[in-house]
C-alpha cells in the first residue's frame, strides 16, 4: 500500500539528532519558554524573512490570539475562505467575532479578491488569507483591498511553510500570519505546535504575554491571557527540521510535477493550477473527478491510499448551524469539496511510487 503520508518515515530520518536535542533538553533543565524556543522563534522569523515570530502550542491558537491581540471581539467582522479547514473559522468565532464567508477561486482554491470586496461593511475588521494546500493566496489583490478599508489581514500559513508569493515567502506578506506545526504540515513537530510571525513589534509584544496568561513578567498580569506556549522538546524537534524544509518542499514539487505530467491530457481529471505569483510547496496535491468516491475506491484496490480535504465545507458543519447557511449557500466551495481528493504527498513519497499513482489512475479511467 503507497500510504497517504508516512510520518514514521519522515520522522525516522531525524531519529539521531531527536534524540541528541531531547538530551540537551533535559540536561539543560528547562522545559518551557527557554534557549530552544527562543531560538526557534528566530530561525523561524529569519527563514520568512519577518521582524518576530511567537511559538504557541497550535495552529488554532496562532489564529486565535492574533485576532484576540488586534482587540476583535463581538460585533466585529472577518472575512474567511468559505473553503477552508474549519480552524481558521473556529479562531474567529471564539473571539466572539463573526465569521464572514467568501467563496474561492476555482481553480487556485484560495479565496477570491473580487468576492471580498462585496463583502466588506463598516463592521469588518480583517480578512483571514488562507494559503491553502501550500498555494499562496493572491496577497497583492488582498492587500490592496485592505489598506483602502483600513483592515487588517491575518495570514493562515498552516499549510504553507515556505511557499511565496512572487519572491516574498508567506508568513511576511500581511500584518500577522499564523502557522501550525502539527505533525502533517510541511514542517511537523512531533506533537502540536504553532507560532505568529509578524513585523509589527507591539503585537509580537502583546502576543507572548497573551500565549502566558497574559503576563512578561512572573506574576504581574497586564491582560487576561492563556496558557498557549511551544515547548523546549517541540521547539528543539523543529530546530532540528527546520533546515531541511526547503530540501522537502522541493521533494514535494518534483513529486507534484511528476503527478501533472503523468495525468496530463486525462478526460475528467481536473489537475491542480498554480498561479505564476506562487512558489507552490505541495502542502497536498488535490485533483478533482465528479466522482470522486468511486476513484477514490478503485485506488484502494490498486493499493493507493488518498484523502479528502475536506469532505464537508464549515457552513454545513453542525457547529456553524446557527448561521443558517444551507446546501448551496456557497456553491464553488461545495463543489471543491464533493470532487477533490488529494494524491499521497510528502518528503519520503518517491518518484516510483509517485509514477504509480499517476500510472494507477490512468489506468483506472482509460
Ligand atoms: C492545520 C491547520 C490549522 C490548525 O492548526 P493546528 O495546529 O492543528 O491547530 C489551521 N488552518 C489550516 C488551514 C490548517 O491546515
């Protein structure tokens, strides 16, 4: 079986040097909020190329204290891809903000600039860009349409280490971004993890009092703040990781490239677009087929393992109910969601395997 994803593998290939950073952990004797992660955050700030990076214990938290950081709140408005992975909408909603939902580009998947703009009201306060599966949204357009209205836009890099939009690396293309370190992302801990990085020193500041039960300083608390931090063995992993992201990435790219040669032409199979402004970074290679279920089980037979990202848009989950949106509400986003299905991807995936899959698929619709 050619697996979605091996982490075993991915992570089997650092097992020495893990072992040499837990050492040094537990020989230093601190395990929180010390020289790894202080040094993490400024190897992560350097690699984007941004002033600040802040670690914190997940992705959703990123999200979450930078929109808490900007002081949004009930009544307030952000604006969200209605097609995302439903944590950048959790982060919104629990600070009491609404969610507002635009649709995305077809093609790209990422959320639409000219649908924005018929979105805005006096009451939005930022836009959430989300650079999903590793494509980077069109930040040109959206910074534009932000600085007209006085917004902020907040960066969802979850899914994204490194990619770039024409020669800036995401993470440093917006006010603030937040990335994931969750151990299926381009770069994984073993375990959660997650950080903001920003150029802006006051909310780099305000953000790791925030992820500290808002406090700089032991037991003086300036603002009510949580308990969100990324530890020493996490950030001492991700230490280790960091230097091989690129070598990844560009593992990632060669498979993909292998993927849209090897599918080429096929009838049914919409191949995934990468606008000319990204260095795309393969987060997930999604295609889409109208049916998608029946290829997705023929695979398995042929002994492919793929996924669906995401099977159920967040308007239509349970917990967004109460906003009253219905089956079409968000028609580009329910079709991405009915047809695509991501291909196995990732930094030990090879080329062999990679050929078998397209192979595989060919041979399946022919
Ligand atoms: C993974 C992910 C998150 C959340 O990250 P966690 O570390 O799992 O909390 C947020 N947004 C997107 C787009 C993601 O893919």
């Amino acid at each position: 079986m050619i697996p979605f994803l091996d982490l075993k593998k991915i992570n089997n290939a650092y097992r020495e040097s893990f072992h040499d950073a837990i050492d040094s952990v537990l020989e230093s004797g601190w395990l929180i909020l010390g020289e790894q992660t202080k040094s993490f955050e400024c190897n992560f700030a350097n690699y984007c190329g941004s002033k600040f990076c802040v670690g914190v214990a997940n992705g959703l938290d990123a999200l979450h204290l930078a929109l808490k950081a900007w002081g949004l709140g009930p009544g307030d408005e952000v604006i969200v891809p209605s097609n995302t992975y439903i944590a950048t909408w959790l982060a919104v909603s629990f600070t009491g903000a609404t969610v507002v939902p635009v649709e995305p580009e077809l093609d790209s998947f990422n959320i639409d600039p000219k649908s924005i703009k018929d979105s805005i009201t006096p009451n939005t306060k930022a836009i959430i860009a989300v650079h999903l599966y590793g494509h980077a949204a069109n930040m040109a357009e959206i910074m534009d349409i932000a600085y007209e209205h006085g917004i902020k836009v907040l960066e969802d890099a979850a899914q994204a280490h490194g990619a770039m939009f024409n020669s800036t690396r995401v993470g440093n293309l917006a006010d603030a971004a937040a990335f994931s370190f969750y151990p299926g992302k381009n770069l994984g801990a073993l375990g959660d993890g997650g950080c903001i990085t920003t150029n802006d020193q006051d909310l780099a500041e305000k953000l790791a009092s925030l992820r500290n039960y808002g406090s700089q300083r032991k037991y003086h608390n300036e603002v009510i703040g949580v308990n969100s931090r990324l530890d020493e063995l996490q950030s001492a992993f991700l230490n280790v990781k960091l230097p091989f992201l690129d070598s990844d990435n560009e593992h990632r790219q060669r498979i993909a490239a292998i993927y849209t040669k090897g599918l080429a032409g096929l009838k049914g199979v919409v191949l995934p677009f990468a606008a000319p402004y990204t260095n795309h970074v393969w987060h997930l290679y999604v295609i889409r087929h109208e049916q998608r279920d029946w290829l997705q089980n023929e695979l398995v037979k042929k002994g492919v393992s793929t996924m669906i990202h995401y099977p159920v848009p967040p308007h239509l989950q349970p917990a967004y109910a109460h906003l009253g949106y219905k089956k079409s509400s968000f028609p580009i986003s329910e079709l991405i969601h009915n047809q695509v299905l991501s291909l196995p991807m990732g930094p030990t995936i090879s080329f062999n395997e990679a050929e078998y899959v397209a192979e595989s698929i060919r041979s399946i619709l022919s």
